[in-house]
C-alpha cells in the first residue's frame, strides 16, 4: 500500500515558489523577470536619444539665426564709399531673392553741415533680371532699397536644394563727369533657416563680379528630416497594430478605427508643414507621403476584417 501523503506534500512544496531554486521556477516567471532590465534600458536609451536630438536642434537653430557678415574679398572703394547687401527675403516660388542694399557715402561726400550730398550719386546693380539703378541728387541722403535678384532653382533636390544668382555687380557714380566705380560689397545673412555663401566669378580678380549661392541650414535639414521619419513610424505602427490585431481577433478595441482615422488626416498637415513647403508631385510625394497613406488605408482595412472576424466568432 503506498504512502501518499509525502507525494501531496511535496506537490504543495513545489507550488510555493518562494521555496523553489531558480531552476524550477515557471519560465514565464523567470524571463518576465530578466525582461525587465532590458525594457529599462532601452527606456533610458531612448529618453537619452532624443535629449540629445533636442539639444543638438536647439544649438543647431540658434548658430544658424543669427546675422552673419559673409567674407568674400572686401575692401573700401577709393572714396571710401561702403556698401552692404542684407539677404532679407525669398519668394515662395524660389525664383527670387531679394536683398536690401545700403550706401553708406564716404564723408568727402557728405555736407557736415546738412548731412546730405554735396554732389549726384547714382548707383546701378547689374545681375540676370532686369538693371536696378537709383540715383541721389545733391543735398539728399543714400537710404535703404531693394533690390530683386533671380535665383537658379533646384527644387527636387528638397531638403538638400541650392540656389543660385547670376553674376552681381555693383557700380557708383559720382561727380559731375559720373565716372563708373566697381563697389566692393559687404553681404549680410539675415535669412532664417538659410546659408548664404558669397563667391567671386573669378578670385584672382579683387573686382570681378559676385556669386550667391543659398542652401538650407542645418536645423532646417534637421527638422525636415525628422517629420520624414515620423511619417515612416506612422505607416509602421499602423500595420503593426494591424497585423497584431489580424493574427488574433480578440485583441481587437473599436476606439482604434477613429485613431487610424486620424492618422490619416494627420498625413497632410505634416506634409504641409515641412520646412520650405516642397512642391506637390516632388520626391517626397512619390516614395514616402503616397506609400504612408497606402500603409494606413491597409492597416485600416486589415482592422476592419479583424473586426469582421471578432463578430463572426461572437
């Protein structure tokens, strides 16, 4: 006849798990437990990668806002007549860029007395449009005008696109025989989310005729960059909520259609917010705004027959 008292007490001891070595503990238990290390760190992993993207963005957007004097082979005119260039402006189409020019007269010019001009002054900006000239009579002061300048456009290359002027020229005339005088031009970056490189046509030359060249900065690049991303992480949470969803139908929760809803207009606004607003039809549309919104009406599609699944089975 056999005892089965031990047997029962040895069953008993093997479900008190607080008695058990690690060996016989139920897997489920043990890898829970070695689990949670590797989700800390990746928490911690995470929250430090985008710390540091925060904090690279900031410093990237404050070193590309601020005003910056461009170099580009200055020196005084004979008179000692300054002349300054602000990069203000660039038109939605990228077609023109407009820059503010300054004249600062050299005091030979200028009447202390009266501060105006003891004799005429004209000035003439030559490029690929159209000749801007302005001319000072005697007694008035040199201000401040604009002077529209037309840009070489390379749209598709979004957010890595350049832009280019024709040659710049800038001439003063002064005296009454208004004898022609090469300016030397002192450029100045007031563009925000834009590089403003200044080149001469020739360098070996001090008064051959300058080059603008405008490309993104890097924030800009940045920020552009990022929003591409997040479409991609939209697409792929969408199809893996789905497909998670499609392998087992009782996970299905109806709230979820309205979120892929909103992703779905979500894809627009995001598109529009793009630094620089690209051009409809541009690479970004082809292969990765298109093929988000493809993602999402499958994941979607893939939910609804999810739910179609839970429904029959209930």
């Amino acid at each position: 006849m056999r005892v089965l008292r031990p047997a029962l007490w040895v069953a008993r001891l093997d479900k008190d798990y607080g008695n058990q070595d690690v060996t016989s503990r139920p897997l489920p238990t043990i890898r829970r437990r070695r689990g949670r290390p590797r989700m800390r760190l990746g928490v911690v992993a995470l929250v430090g990668f985008v710390a540091c993207a925060m904090v690279m963005s900031v410093v990237l957007y404050v070193n590309g806002s601020a005003s910056q004097r461009i170099p580009a082979h200055r020196a005084a005119t004979s008179d000692g007549t300054t002349v300054t260039l602000d990069a203000m402006s660039i038109s939605k189409s990228y077609s023109e860029f407009v820059g503010d020019l300054i004249i600062k007269p050299a005091p030979a010019l200028v009447d202390p007395a009266t501060d105006g001009l003891k004799q005429d002054l004209t000035v003439a900006v030559t490029s690929a449009t159209t000749p801007v000239r302005r001319t000072y009579s005697r007694g008035m002061l040199p201000g401040v005008f604009p002077v529209p300048l037309t840009l070489a456009r390379d749209v598709e290359g979004w957010p890595f696109d350049s832009y280019d002027t024709g040659p710049i020229t800038v001439e003063l005339f002064t005296g009454p025989a208004q004898v022609p005088e090469r300016a030397n031009v002192t450029f100045v970056d007031r563009l925000t989310g834009w590089k403003v490189h200044v080149t001469r046509v020739n360098n070996a030359n001090a008064s051959s005729p300058y080059e603008v060249q405008l490309q993104r900065s890097a924030s800009t690049m940045v920020f552009a960059i990022v929003i591409l991303c997040i479409f991609v992480a939209i697409a792929a949470v969408g199809l893996f909520v789905a497909i998670q969803t499609i392998r087992d139908p009782r996970r299905f929760q109806s709230p979820m259609t309205t979120w892929y809803a909103a992703m779905l207009f979500a894809v627009v606004p995001l598109r529009n917010a793009l630094p620089g607003s690209p051009a409809f039809g541009s690479w970004i549309d082809l292969t990765i705004v298109l093929w988000v919104l493809v993602a999402l009406v499958v994941s979607m599609l893939l939910y609804i027959a999810a739910w179609g699944r839970s429904t029959s089975k209930s």
